[in-house]
C-alpha cells in the first residue's frame, strides 16, 4: 500500500483529462470518507503508515483544488513526541533514534485572497489504529477501527468546503488543516498554533468539524463555541434553517478548536453526537448520513457567507464547563445522548456487562432519577453518578416511552 494507492482511486474519481479544458470531475463527500475510512488505512493511528497514506491523499486533493501548500515541508508539517502509553506493538511508528518517539503529520493549504484576516477550518485525521488507547472494543479479536466518522466525516466536510470557497467569498484568506493527533491529546492543533505558519495574529475565527457524519433522524446538530466573539450566536441561529441546533457558549471541548480558543481565536465546533460505535471497529462508512453531511457543509458556507464582511470578529472569552464537570469512581456504561435536550438524560447506546445492561435499561431510556437525586440535564446526571462507589447498590428510574420504570443498579 504506497503512494499508487491514492494515485489510483484520484484517477478513477478525477478520469483521465483528455482536454486542457475538460473540466476535472469534482469528488463527492463520500469518495473521501471511502478511502479515508478504507480497511487498507489500517485505521490511522498517528505515525502509522496508514496516517501517512491519508496525508498524501488529502495533500493530493489540496493540490488538485489548486490551494497552496502551507505547511513546513510542502502540505506537511510534522511534529514528534513521545506518548505517555507504550503504542501498540502491530503499529509501524517512525521511530526517531531507536527510541519510543512518534511523529505525527499536519498537512495545511492555504486559499489567498489578498485578504488582512484569514479563517482556519480545520478536522483531525488521525484515529485509533487497531484499538489504541481510547477504544472501547473489548472483543477478543483485534479489529481495524476505520473511524469513518471520526473523523474521515470532518475532513470529507473539509473538503467539500475547500471546494466552495475556491470562488466565493473573497472577504478573507482560508487555512485548510487536517490535523493529526487529535486521539492522543489535540496534539497536532496544539503544535501548529505555537508553531504557525501564517501570521496568526491575523486568524480571524476558527471553524473545526469532528464527528459530522450521524446526522439523526430529528436532525439534532451541536454548535459549540457561540459565546467566543458576540455575533457568532445570532449568525448560527440566522442562518439555520433544516437543523435542530443545540448551542454551547464554551470554546472549551475535546476536540481541535480548544487549541484555537486558548490562542484566543473565536470558534465554532460542529458535532452530531455520540452513537454505539464511536471508538469501535463498527464506525464504517456504510452508516454515514451523506445527505446530512452535504446539508453540513452548505449550512457552514452559508454562515462563512454572512461573516465574510464583517472584518475580524473580536474574541470573548467564556466559562470552562469541564472545570465543573464531577469526578467518577464508578460508571453506568451507557453513552449519553449529548444532543438530547429534554428532562432528563437519554441513553444512546449500552455496553454489554456492565451496571446498566445488568438492570435491563435500553438504548432510547431516558434517565430522570439515580438514587436520591433528580436527573433534569447532563449535569445533574454527573453530580448524582459522582456520590457512588464501586460496589454500591441503588435504584434507577428511566422513562421508556410513556412509562417509568424501576430498576435495581450495582456499580
């Protein structure tokens, strides 16, 4: 698996120009998150061959939309570290002298407009290899985690975005960056803004996509950062006209833009929610919500649309809510809804053996007691399941459609 892989399937998206005025054919979505989220990517761990054959692949396409390369050495920038766990052995590390360090690689272009501000839209590339640390497989079995969308959804929208801007929108320079690194601590974000290869003291917002790929049936869509420069909440919700949005003010979160926000850069984050397969081998491309990706992509445009001249937007910063967030001893083995809105907190997903597969609660559940305490919101679901300690004993009360239902818990 070499660079004729991504020479290959670019060939058979693109064709064979025959013309010099043939237009080449413009590559869907989809045709990025196949190949991002392929078996044959071996699941791209950072510093993995499989990382490195997704940079040359969104290098290429950078090149083919006829963006600029902007990175250290052409589209790239790498960066080394050591991680605080010992990788896995079946992944094929660059190893810097005969020691642990891996090198992760950003790859950055850049649309010139002979603007005095630049905006930054930026998605991670990087996943979890066979099961790094982060997953949530526990089969026996190793097991490719593909992360189609996480996050091959976010750079596929990236793209898509790339495309748009080619033509429209001349109030500002554009920064295309997939960043690497992201599974193991926004690694590669963090790099790039104290190592930056623009001016970035002329960054006017940041725009990160990470996770767009699920889009719900209720077509539920999280924007985080609303609160990091005063126009961004009325802009988000003006221009808003098929979703379901679910605001957070924050700038704080984990993902890339949180790298953004600490150099004081106003930013959106885009987010469809958790489901059962994040962090394992079943996010493929297969379940993706392509329709509801392109309706991402032209609801971002159309917010870059209305900002594009209104010069640099001021920073503001807001409250860190993961500072507030309790500390657990114990866990109930669900993945929450994050989108869910209503009273109380609804399941998304249950784990098999643990607490609350035991006492029988399903996927669609609505939490809205655990123990003594009222369960109203996310928050109040973290307080209530942060007073328990292994081996403790108590009662749940979840709503199942109309009804509400009992159930005996032990964490």
């Amino acid at each position: 698996m070499k660079y004729t892989l991504i020479a290959l399937f670019l060939f058979a998206l693109l064709g064979c120009k025959t013309d010099s005025k043939e237009k080449v054919k413009s590559v869907s979505i989809k045709d990025d998150v196949t190949f991002l989220a392929d078996d044959k990517l071996e699941g791209r761990q950072t510093g993995s061959d499989g990382e490195k054959e997704a940079a040359k692949y969104i290098a290429q396409r950078f090149e083919n939309l006829g963006l600029s390369a902007k990175g250290t050495d052409g589209y790239f920038q790498t960066f080394s570290f050591k991680p605080k766990t010992d990788p896995h052995q079946e992944v094929n590390y660059t190893v810097k002298d005969g020691d642990s360090t891996i090198t992760g690689t950003n790859v950055v272009a850049f649309l010139d407009n002979n603007a005095s501000s630049t905006i930054i839209i930026g998605a991670h590339y990087d996943h979890l290899g066979y099961g790094a640390e982060g997953s949530l497989y526990r089969g026996e079995a190793k097991e490719i985690h593909n992360g189609a969308d996480d996050n091959a959804s976010g750079v596929a929208v990236l793209l898509n975005l790339a495309e748009k801007l080619k033509t429209e929108n001349k109030g500002n320079n554009y920064l295309f960056m997939a960043f690497s690194g992201e599974e193991m601590g926004l690694l590669g974000s963090n790099y790039w803004t104290k190592n930056a290869t623009i001016d970035i003291s002329k960054a006017n917002y940041m725009l990160n996509m990470d996770m767009v790929g699920r889009l719900k049936q209720d077509s539920t869509l999280a924007v985080y950062g609303v609160g990091t420069s005063p126009i961004l909440k009325q802009v988000v919700k003006a221009n808003n006209s098929k979703f379901k949005i679910i605001e957070n003010e924050s700038g704080v979160g984990p993902s890339d833009h949180t790298s953004f926000y600490n150099s004081e850069i106003p930013v959106l984050h885009f987010f469809t929610g958790q489901h059962e397969d994040y962090h394992k081998p079943g996010d493929d491309p297969e379940k993706l919500n392509y329709e509801g990706m392109e309706a991402i992509s032209e609801y971002i445009f159309d917010i870059i649309s209305d900002l594009d001249d209104n010069g640099k937007l001021p920073f503001r910063a807001t409250k860190n809510e993961s500072e507030e967030t309790p500390r657990f001893k114990v866990g109930l083995g669900v993945i929450p809804d994050y989108l869910y809105d209503g009273k109380g907190m609804r399941i998304d997903g249950v784990s098999e053996d643990k607490p609350a597969k035991k006492a029988g609660l399903l996927k669609g559940d609505i939490v809205v007691k655990l123990g003594d305490s009222l369960v109203t919101d996310m928050m109040s679901y973290m307080r209530a399941l942060s007073t328990f300690d292994t081996g403790d004993k108590t009662k749940v009360v979840v709503k199942r459609g109309e009804q509400e239902i009992e159930a005996e818990l032990e964490f």
